[in-house]
C-alpha cells in the first residue's frame, strides 16, 4: 500500500526492529576491529584465524554485496525506469 509516498510490506516488520539489527550488525564489527587493533594483530586478520571468523566474514561479504544490490536497484529505478 502506499500512504504518504511510502511503502510498507507486512513483513517487513518495525522499523525499530530492522534499526536495531543494523546496529548490532555494526557494533560486531567496529568491536572486531578494535580487538584486532588491541591484540596489535591488523596486519592479517585472519592469521591464526579466531574461531567463528570465516562465518562472520562471509555473512559480512553477503550483507555488503545484498546492501549495494539494493541500492544500486534503488537508484536504477528512481532513475532510470
């Protein structure tokens, strides 16, 4: 439906609910950064690799690749079409 020039899925929930999982989302990985820097270890990540870190890299891959897919399509269709 839209209402005021917006659109809201029913499943997309609350936007306080997608808001908190993009801040926990950022909070996980600004705080690997920092304990990279405390442990004085940024210059390989991943050597000897932490346990959990090639799941988390690769949902991260995911979520970047997802995040620019959907503005890039945002853009195409404001845009172009």
């Amino acid at each position: 439906m839209r209402s005021g020039g917006t659109y809201r899925s029913p499943e997309a929930g609350t936007c306080g609910e997608r808001t908190r999982r993009d801040s926990i989302a950022l909070f996980a990985a600004v705080a690997g950064y920092a304990v990279h820097g405390w442990r004085r270890d940024t210059t390989n990540q991943f050597h000897p690799p932490a346990r959990g870190t090639q799941p988390f890299m690769l949902t991260l891959i995911v979520a970047e690749i997802g995040g620019w897919l959907v503005l890039a399509a945002g853009f195409l269709d404001s845009q172009v079409f």
